[in-house]
C-alpha cells in the first residue's frame, strides 16, 4: 500500500479549494477558456449572474491564501489544477506560465509545511475539448490520460498525493443530463457515456501515474446513503443508489457494471462504448478513495414536488421513476439535510466495500452568516457544529473500523459555488467581493484550534 497517504494513529486534517472556485485571472498567462468560462457568459446558467473570472482572485493572492492554510495548521491542502492553465486547447502545446503558478502553489505549501493534495480535473474541461465532443467523446479520455502525465511529470517530485477526478458524477449527470452545470446539456444517453469515458480517464491517467512511480493515486467520489422514505420509495431509492454510487464503485472494485445499472443506463451496456479492456484498466486502479459528504439522499416518489437543491435534481438521474427527495429538518442553505449519521454509515460501507483507505476529501456546509461577533467577523456557530458533528461521526467509522486516514474541510474561502453563484458560503474565511478582504471566522479558529492539537 501506499507509502505516501497520512497513516498516523490519529486523523489528518486539511483544507480544500478548487481551481475555477477560487483562482480568477481568466485570460491571465496564456489560460485557455474552459467550459465553465462559456457556461456562465450564458443568460439564466448562474443564479445571480456571476462567474469565476475574478472569484477569490487566488492566483495573484497566492501567498495571502497559502497564509490562511498554514494558520489553520492543517496537514494537507487540496486544491485543483487548473486543465486550460497548463494545455489552452486540451491538446498539444503546454503553457510553461500555468505549470509555474502550481509550482509556487505547491513550493509555498510545502515551505509553510503543508503537504499538498492535487486534483488533475475539478470540472474546468478547456472549451476545445468540449467542442469535439466532450466527455461523451472517448477521445477526450486519451487527452485526459495525456495532460494528466504532464502535471504529474512537472510537480511529481513534490506532489505524492494524486486525485485523478472530482465528483464525476457531477461532471456526468450535472452537466450532460440535467443541464445544471457546464457545458448544460440534457442529453440523457450522453451524460451515461461521459460516466464511463471519466472512469475510463481515471483508469488511463491512473495507470500513466503508477507507470511514472506515484503509489498515492486515487479518484474523489460524491458518494452518500440512499435511504428510502417509506416501503414504496424502495424502487426509486436503488435507481438512485445505482446512477449516483454504483456506477463508479462497480467498475473501481469490480471491474463491472451491473445487471440494475445497465438496465437504467444503457449506453452501459453498449459494446461501443464500453469497450473491452476499459474496465479491467479501472478495476484496482485507485490506491485510495477521497469521499466527499454533504447530506444522505431521502428518497420518495409520488407527483407532488420533492427537493430540487443541487445533487436533488430529478433530471439528473434519468431512468428513475416516479422520484422525488425529501430531506427532513434541520437543513443548510443549500436545502441538504444535516445529519452526520450518513457520513458515518457511508464511511463503514464504502470501506469495506472497496477495502481501500479512505479520505474524507470535502465535508462542510454553507449557512447565511449573518451572526457577527464584536470585531465584526462572521460568528458561524452553526457551520462550527456541523464541522464538530461530521468529524465525530468520522471518528465513530474509525472505531467501527473504517481506514479513514484524512478529513478536510470545504472550504478555505467563500468562492464561486458553481450554479449558485456568489449566494452560498462554505468558507472558513469570509472574502469581501469589493475588495477581496479575507477575514477567518469564527469556525477558522475553531478547526485550527482543533488541527493543532
């Protein structure tokens, strides 16, 4: 196993950004514009409007930011590559400007003794790529394999811990099937295919990492409990199961989809697209797995109108019947139900269903913040408990077993929440649109409180 995960006793703590989130500087040395570049300029994508081309401006408040993960005295810091940084088409030319952005990233970390965590691909897929097709492309997953070798081959010597994807269920049904995200396309069939070509890119990129001596590669999943309402929602409750968890761990562990899975999906079954050989080059190519939690899913069915918060969109898990979510009280601003208890079911069965270490990757909540302490800073009590009560429910899998070596927390700054715009905060540092002012709240002092023991 790997000789390069967190492997103490006790578990690690980190923080988490993402490229497209945080970054700004769009057109800045020689970065190519990415799906999510074109997808905001779209009227009525974003709910307030907004993009990412300014957004925290962390590439030029490098070190401001780098600053705030060595106060919070985490262990690790994960944040993403951004794809059009280093290739502006997808393909060919690489930008030597972009590599040397990550590179003061990583060399100021691991100066401040943080270790860094790098995700290859949180969503900004370069526009070019997406022109040719897309994930629903298998060309896209050589290019994928491809610039995955160059960001390693440029920053393996420092970077030991490799994600290959974030979230591609997200990447999938978000944005091929529901049309929620970018490129914002409802294109059913399609959004299956992209399932199987980004676990193909992980395969492939995963294989060209362990080729070049990195033994701490994994793949970062939005997994969750699906728990059915009532007896009647059983049928919909697995459907989801099977488009949302089961159509990326049956490949990793088993090299295989199943027989319910390809029955809702069926580009899965499709020779044409799942191709012989994909799948044995997906089974056992993670050395460990990054789970990111929010809240279970509560299934239901019936007419009348369920949730529709983001990762609540029916229409992101086509094929599924009748469905509809219900989550109970108490929830976020998001509209996801809290309730620890499903991280820590997840944990236990997630791990011995794969018998791989696991690290939490992302857990944290976006509240209003509008309690303000004396200074004038945001006094987050509620994202402080939710914090406190997931990193509990971690400790409970430990004790049942669960190889849980990592928590990190999403997320360092209030950033560019996708869909939602500017409108929710995660951060543990409140950031001024104005001005880019970064101010710690209080669930900052409160988690480096905790990370420095």
């Amino acid at each position: 196993m790997s000789n390069h995960l967190p492997a103490g006793p006790a578990l690690a703590y980190g923080a988490a950004t993402a490229a497209y989130q945080v970054e700004g500087a769009r057109s800045a040395d020689g970065r190519g514009p990415s799906i999510w570049d074109t997808f905001t300029a779209l009227p009525g994508t974003i709910n307030d409007g907004s993009d990412g081309s300014v957004a925290c401006a962390s590439y030029d408040r490098l070190e401001e930011d780098l600053d705030l993960v060595a106060g919070l005295g985490v262990g690790y810091y994960r944040f993403s590559i951004a794809w059009p940084r280093i290739q502006p088409t997808g393909s060919g030319r690489v930008e030597p400007r972009g590599l040397a952005y990550y590179d003061r990233l990583v060399d100021g970390l691991l100066a401040r003794g943080v270790a860094p965590m790098a995700t290859l691909y949180h969503w900004d897929l370069p526009q070019s790529l997406e022109e040719a097709g897309g994930w629903p492309a298998r060309d896209t997953t050589e290019r994928f394999a491809d610039y995955a070798a160059i960001a390693h081959g440029h920053l393996g010597d420092r970077v030991t811990v490799w994600a290959t994807l974030n979230e591609p269920w997200c990447s999938a049904y978000l944005g091929y099937a529901a049309g929620k995200h970018a490129p914002g396309r409802r294109e059913p069939a399609a959004a299956h295919r992209a399932a199987h070509h980004l676990m193909l890119a992980h395969g492939m990129a995963a294989a060209r990492l362990h080729d070049a001596g990195s033994d701490a590669v994994g793949v970062v999943l939005n997994l969750a409990p699906v728990w059915p309402e009532r007896p009647e929602a059983a049928g919909a409750a697995e459907g989801v199961d099977a488009i949302l968890n089961r159509v990326w761990l049956g490949p990793l562990v088993d090299g295989a989809y199943d027989e319910a899975l390809v029955t809702l999906a069926p580009p899965l079954g499709d020779p044409d697209v799942v191709r012989d050989g994909d799948l044995d080059l997906v089974r056992g190519s993670a050395d460990w797995l990054g789970v990111n939690y929010y809240t279970p899913m509560r299934v239901d069915v019936g007419d009348e109108p369920g949730a529709a918060g983001v990762g609540q969109d029916t229409s992101a898990y086509p094929g599924v019947r009748g469905l509809r979510f219900a989550p109970r009280a108490p929830v976020t601003a998001m509209g996801w139900e809290v309730d620890p208890r499903g991280l820590e079911e997840l944990l236990v069965n997630v791990s011995q269903r794969t018998g791989l270490p696991l690290m939490v990757t992302e857990n944290g909540a976006a509240y209003d913040d509008e309690t303000r302490a004396d200074d004038g800073s945001v006094a987050d009590e509620d994202r402080v408990s939710y914090l406190r009560e997931h990193i509990a429910a971690v400790e409970r899998a430990r004790e049942a077993g669960a190889d849980v070596r990592a928590y990190v927390a999403w997320t360092l700054l209030d950033n560019f929440e996708w869909a939602e715009g500017y409108t929710k905060t995660f951060g543990l540092v409140e950031v001024e649109r104005a001005d880019q002012t970064r101010t710690p709240k209080s669930s900052y002092h409160w988690y480096a409180g905790l990370a420095h023991g």
